[in-house]
C-alpha cells in the first residue's frame, strides 16, 4: 500500500490508508487509545479500540512519545475531533523505531532548553515544524538564487577549498598537514573566483563552503559557513555589481514569498516584503557623519570600520528615511579593504567597494578588483604582503583579464535577515563555532 500523507486524508474518507510519522502524543483512556500521529504535512488522529486488540494496547502504552510509526487504518469524517475532523481507525501498527523514555527534551514543549543544549541534540531540535520551514525557505531562497544567475547566463564553479597559499590574510585561516607540507582551508573563493574572469567565463557564481579561525563567540560568525559568491566581468565600477545584486535580491524574495509567503506569516510572524530597487547607498564617509550626528560613536579601534551597533544604527536611519531594509554603505577606505580592491581614481584613500546591510546586519562584501597587475602587486606590498606565495594569483592578470568584481554573501546571515532570527546558531543546518565540532 502507498503511503498517505496527513494533509491528504480528506480525500479518502472510508479507505483504508496507510501513514506513516511519528508519535506525537498518545491519550490511553480506559478503553480506547488516541494516538496523534505527524507527518511532515500536519497531525492526525488515530484510535485503537482496546478490545479489538489487547496485545497491541499493550504495546501502544508503553510506546515512548516521537517513536516512528506506519499504521494502516480507515478514514472517518469525525466532526468532534478539532485537528481536523477525521479520525483513523487504527488496523494494523508497526514501530519502525521506539523512542526511548525520556527524550533529551520535548521539541514541542513550550518551552524549550538552551540553544546550546538544543545543538547537542540538534536532530530533535529540528524536529520543530518552524526549522522544517527555515530549510525549507532557504531551498528555495537557492533555487531562486539559480534560476536568476542561469536566466543571466552564469557559469557555475566549485572551486578547492585546500589551498597551498592563504586567500585573504594570514588572520582567521586554519592549516592542515597535508603529506609533506601545510595546506590551508579556503578562507574565500575570492582568489578561484577572479581565475574564472581571467579564463573568460565573464560570469560566473558558486555556493560552498567557507572557513574562519575567528574565535570570537558572536551570534552572526560561524567558524564553516555556506559562502554565496560571484563575479561578473567587463564592468565599469563597484556600482555595476550592486545593481545586479539588489536585482538578484529582489528576485528572491520575489519567488521566496509566492512560493512561503503565507508560512512566514504564520509560524516566523514576519510579513515578507519584496526590496524596490535601486536600494539606497550611502558613502562610508557619509555613514560615519550620520552615526555621529544620530550620537553613535564609533568605537576608536575600527578606524574607518562600522561596528554591528552602527550597522543596526544606520539601518534604522535607512528605514526612517527611505523605508527600506536594505543599505549599500560605500567607498570603504583601504585601511579595512584587502589589497585587491580597486581604488577610487579620484581619491586613492578610498576602494571602490561595498557592503550591503540587511535589517541591520552585514550579509555582503563586494568590490570592483584591481586587474591591472603593477597596481596589484603596489597595493599588496603596501600592505605588507609578500609576492612569491601569490604569484600564481598574480599572473591571472599578465595575459587579458577584463575589469571585474563580485561579492560574497554568507547564506545564513541572509536567512536570519529574511526570517528576522537573530542567532545564526538557528538558522544554519549544523554549527560549527570555536567549540563546537559536535554533533
Ligand atoms: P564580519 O565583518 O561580519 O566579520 P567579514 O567582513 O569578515 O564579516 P567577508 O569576509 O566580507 O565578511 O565575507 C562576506 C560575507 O560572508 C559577509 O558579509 C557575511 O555575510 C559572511 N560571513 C563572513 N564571516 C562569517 C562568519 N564567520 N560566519 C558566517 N558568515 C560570515
């Protein structure tokens, strides 16, 4: 027999089905058992008739709750059962798998254990039909990411993330033996990225994974996270690679809201709105006058940085001002910008690069590069960088690489924007943090 599923049941009134889930809660009474059986599409009720079978009671009572069940049973139109006035009359049960007495916790109690505690049983954790929904929106907050890019005629690429050389800095990397050397976990696809330009694909993106030695405990960093990158050529400024992104974005939240719009409602409360574009955009300079004009210092250690308090800060001016979610703070100075970044020709302080701010929290970095390779070997001396571990990324720009830039979004930093969650510990599928490499 095909297996039904609970949202189905109405359609077969007076058949014999068979569901398959788990024990929700089960009600022995004197005579009769009620056992409320889910499945990933809702509740049902089903009732065993004691009598009819002493045996199996006998087994259903000592039937622990989340133990998974296939029961086969006949459809009754019940108008006193509230779920959904029908019930099942149980014929037959199988345990696929008992629960043990007690469970580590209740995933459906009101209250729940600490957010630590749910990670070390994260499978239970997710038991919950809001995480359901969580995976089920960033599935297809990837599709849309897809569609847009193949519409846009993007290249795929799934760039190593073994390295013999650091991408980025030599802060935040982790090293591994690897035979008889080191090797490095990528810290970015930025280096593999631009490599697509100089090889002509022209636009290109990938999803991976992404690592940082960052041994801070914050509710937004993650020491392995799911990077969103891509790079698109022949541009003319930083500006091109926003307005494809906040046409991106749209588009996401777009198909995000017809195909969720209703279940983001009802079980995260929040009422999705589609971003208009163009988002509005703020020089970093700018930001800074109006943080110190709202009375947010900024604290004297981020030199031309924004802190999270500042981006929150700004992000409200934004939404005061434009009534929007969305901020591209601009032209970051080369102080807090990796050498690559292009400069502005007309103030060679400042790059021309970018992030973007989503209700208030960081979720992209983007750049125009610098192609032109004396220039790029003058600002990664400034830097204090050396130039033989990068040779290789450097001669990328000795044969014909066209103008280009990108940026790099965190997946998760994007959901907890989108689903207004405020723990990234929720929203990714496993965590990984300083110490934490379990489950
Ligand atoms: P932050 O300032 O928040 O530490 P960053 O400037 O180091 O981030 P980038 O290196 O520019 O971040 O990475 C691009 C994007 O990747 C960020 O905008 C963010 O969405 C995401 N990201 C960066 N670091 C982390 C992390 N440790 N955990 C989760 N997501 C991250």
């Amino acid at each position: 027999m095909d297996r039904t599923l609970i949202k189905d049941l109405r359609s077969v009134i007076g058949q014999t089905i068979k569901l398959q889930g788990w024990l929700q809660t089960l009600r022995d009474q004197k005579k009769i058992q009620f056992l409320i059986l889910r499945d990933p599409t809702g509740l049902a009720q089903v009732a065993h008739w004691k009598p009819n079978d002493e045996v199996l009671a006998e087994l259903i009572a000592k039937m622990g709750a989340e133990t998974a069940l296939t029961i086969t049973g006949k459809v009754i139109d019940n108008p006193i059962v509230k779920l959904n006035g029908l019930e099942i009359q149980l014929e037959s049960l199988e345990v696929d798998n008992m629960a043990e007495i007690p469970l580590p916790f209740d995933p459906f109690a009101e209250t729940l254990p600490t957010i630590d505690y749910r990670l070390d049983w994260r499978y239970m954790d997710l038991r919950r039909s809001v995480n359901a929904l969580l995976f089920q929106v960033q599935t297809s907050v990837e599709m849309a990411m897809r569609e847009y890019w193949v519409k846009n005629k993007f290249i795929e690429v799934h760039s190593p993330k073994l390295m013999g050389t650091p991408s980025e800095s030599g802060a935040e990397l982790f090293s591994l033996d690897y035979f008889e050397r080191k090797a490095y976990l990528a810290q970015s696809p930025q280096f593999y990225k631009q490599m697509a330009m100089a090889a002509g694909f022209e636009r290109i993106f990938e999803i991976g994974p992404v690592f940082r030695a960052d041994p801070s405990f914050t509710s937004r960093h993650m020491t392995e996270f799911t990077g969103v990158d891509m790079e698109i050529s022949w541009i003319n400024s930083h500006e091109d690679v926003m307005a494809f992104e906040e046409r991106w974005l749209q588009y996401i939240y777009t198909r995000v809201k017809e195909l969720h719009g209703d279940a983001i409602k009802k079980q995260f409360g929040v009422d999705l709105v589609i971003p208009e574009v163009p988002f509005p955009r703020i020089p970093m300079r700018e930001a800074v006058e109006i943080l110190k004009s709202r009375g947010y210092a900024l604290p004297a250690d981020k030199k031309g940085d924004i802190d999270p308090g500042g981006e929150r800060e700004i992000a409200a001016y934004v939404k005061e001002k434009f009534n929007h979610d969305f901020v591209f703070l601009t032209d970051w100075p080369i102080s807090v910008r990796p050498f690559y970044h292009m400069r502005i020709p007309e103030d060679q302080t400042l790059t021309r690069s970018f992030d973007l701010i989503a209700c208030g929290l960081e979720i992209t970095t983007g750049a125009q590069r610098e192609h032109r390779v004396e220039m790029l070997q003058k600002q990664a001396l400034e830097k204090g960088l050396h130039l033989e571990p990068i040779q290789f990324y450097l001669d990328f720009f000795r044969y014909g690489c066209p103008s280009h830039g990108g940026f790099g979004l965190g997946l998760s930093r994007l959901m907890m924007a989108m689903l207004n969650l405020n723990n990234i510990r929720e929203v990714v599928y496993i965590f990984r943090g300083p110490t934490r490499l379990n489950p």
